[in-house]
C-alpha cells in the first residue's frame, strides 16, 4: 500500500456532555464541500433513529 499524509484542514473543541441513556442529544455535522463543522441539538423524538445525508 501507498504512504500518504493527511492534511489538517479544520478542527473543533468539543467538551462531551454528560451522556444519558446512551446519548449526548448533540449530532455533528460535517460539509465537506465548505470544511464548515456544526454540533447540532438532537429532539428526544429523534433518538434512536439513524440518519444518512
């Protein structure tokens, strides 16, 4: 296999919440079109479902 290096193009501090249950109510968010990084709330209704985008 090839060596290659990676390039640190954006990064975020993040202090984890306590979790509850298995969850944090935060998802992230990544567009890797703008490098933009987001935490994002997760609604109760939300949890447990899985989401694809």
């Amino acid at each position: 296999m090839a060596d290659f290096t990676l390039k640190e193009i954006k990064s975020l501090k993040y202090n984890r919440p306590e979790i509850s249950k298995g969850y944090t109510d935060h998802s992230l968010h990544i567009n890797v079109s703008s490098s933009d990084i987001n935490i994002r709330p997760v609604e109760k209704e939300g949890q447990g479902k899985i989401y694809r985008g």
